[in-house]
C-alpha cells in the first residue's frame, strides 16, 4: 500500500475510493474498505482511501474533540494487511474544513480519475456536510463516478460506530468494545521510567508513555497481551493512580508475566486489553496490595489461557 502525505502529486488512473475518519478501523469500517477492494477488483480499478489527521472535529470543535480509539500510525497498519493500493493521509485544517462539497471533490478529482466512491448510508463532505449521499449521486452523475453506498453494519441489534467503541472503553467494557473492533483495543508506545514502586513490593512493571490523544480504557485492572521486543507475554494491566500510594497521575502499566529480567526502558510496548478484571481500590498498606496482585496475575493467566497471542498489530 504506497502512502500519500496529501493529495497524490501525480494523478492516479482510474480509481475507486473511499473517504473518512477511519477512527478505530472498527468492522463498519473495514466492510467499507473490503467492498472498496473487491468493487476495485471486480471492474479493474486501482483502490484508495482517504484518512484525515487530526480528526476532523478536533479543528472545527476543539471543546468535543474525541480522543482517538487509534493513532494515524496504528490506523495505517490496521489497513495495510486489506490489500488496497494507496493511502491517503490528509492533515485536517480550518481551511479544508471550510472547503465545500463542490471545492473539495474539485481538488479530489484532480488528482485522481475517479470512478467510484464507496461510503456508508450516513456520508457526507464538504462544509457543514453538504455533500451527503444524495449530493454526491448528482454530482458523480456529471463528473462519471458511480457513488456504492454500503449499507451499516450491525453487532447484535447495534450499528457499529466509533462513538460507541469510544464509550465502551472509556467504561473499561474491554469484551463488548473489542468485539464491535474485531481484535483487541490497543494501545503501543515507548516505555517511560517509573517510580519503581512495583519493583519495591515484588511485582515490578512497565510504564507505557501514552501518547497525547489517545483513548485511554477507564481506570481499573486487565487481563491483556503485551508484545515488546523480546516476545508476546500476558500482562495484567493497571490503569489508574495508584492511590493506595497517594498518587494521581495517571498511568498505564502492565505486569508482564513469565518474563525475563530485562530492561525495557525507551523501548517499544504494545498492550491489547482483552478483559477487566475488577475496579482500582485503595488498598490499608502495600502488602495487602501485593497480595491482590498474586491473585490479578492468576485471573489474567486464567482467563488468556484460553485465547491466542496476538500477531503484529493490523493482522
């Protein structure tokens, strides 16, 4: 998949595209995605998509902006294994977003020979979302691209959204947002320095620098997986403010188990959060804290014992 910093400087061919957020990379998205391959496939046109960066709403209505169920990075990775042909990564400013739907699909179109664009029922570009479904018909009409409308993809009796992905980790409800993803929510980074209170009550732990915007699961302790350098281990996660030690700052750290003494300082860290295990309390003293991890690390070994490692993020 070659990548594009901003519209393709030269023209892309005959292309089928989508256009969007993207964020989450969630199953309605990829449904998106893998109609755009095969339609691309089935009528001989090379594939694109369009992510923005940042999202949009954090330039138009910076007070809402939603943090990120994923980095542009582990947006990019998610899509690579889909098999599309380009990716198009455009910053996201006052200025595109004043654009119109006429304004915008004239930049697009420049850039590309554009045949098909593929969104779900609820699309729409352009300023204040001018070019919805509708729209677009008309305009491909007089411009020669068909516009495939996908219709939404549901979970139970739910339609998948990012918005509700973003809810449901927020609530720490790993299991119902990982099912609406299709894998686990992730979170990757470098290892920051920490205080060495684990270490000091026998159960030293890796600190995850998170990066700024990112959605961060609500406070609480996990059952995840944690692939560093050195290999996949389990891993109980901790994301809170460690009060029993009059913390908080907030901090995500994780406890990998079976792990070889190494240092991991300044290196890269993946956790994938599978299942809550219970809520962070305050605990009299640091011995009934350890205590209490004895027994998170049995339930995290219990219940990954019955599920596979992850592969690299995005397979």
């Amino acid at each position: 998949m070659r990548r594009h910093l901003g519209l393709p400087e030269t023209r892309l061919g005959p292309t089928a595209l989508a256009v969007g957020s993207f964020d989450g990379v969630h199953l309605g998205h990829r449904a998106i995605l893998e109609r755009l391959r095969a339609i691309a496939a089935a009528q001989g046109l090379g594939s694109a998509w369009i992510t923005f960066d940042p999202h949009p709403r954090c330039v138009l209505d910076p007070a809402n902006c939603p943090p990120q169920i994923t980095m542009l990075d582990e947006r990019l990775a998610l899509v690579e294994p889909l098999g599309l042909d380009h990716a198009i990564v455009l910053a996201f400013t006052r200025e595109l977003g004043s654009l119109t739907a006429e304004e915008f699909l004239t930049r697009l179109l420049a850039s590309m020979d554009l045949r098909c664009l593929v969104c779900g029922h609820d699309f729409a570009l352009g300023r204040a979302r001018q070019g919805d479904v509708a729209w677009l018909r008309r305009h491909g009409s007089l411009h020669g691209y068909a516009v495939q409308l996908i219709e939404p993809f549901v979970v139970g009796s739910e339609e998948v959204h990012s918005s509700e992905v973003r809810r449901l980790v927020t609530l720490g409800e790993m299991e119902a947002a990982n099912l609406l993803l299709g894998r686990e929510f992730a979170m990757a980074g470098p290892v920051e320095p920490g205080d060495r209170i684990g270490r000091r009550i026998g159960w030293p732990t890796v600190n995850l620098a998170v990066p700024p915007g990112k959605l961060v699961p609500g406070r609480g302790i996990y059952a995840g997986w944690a692939t560093t350098p050195l290999g996949v281990h389990q891993a109980a996660i901790s994301v809170g403010i460690r009060p029993t030690f009059g913390k908080t700052e907030l901090r995500v750290e994780a406890y990998l188990l079976d792990f070889p003494a190494a240092d991991l300082d300044h290196q890269r860290l993946e956790l994938r959060f599978v299942s809550r295990l219970r809520d962070e309390v305050r605990f009299p003293d640091p011995e009934s804290l350890s205590d209490q991890i004895a027994r998170d690390v049995e339930a995290t070994r219990a219940v990954l014992d019955r599920s596979a490692p992850p592969t690299r993020h995005g397979s």
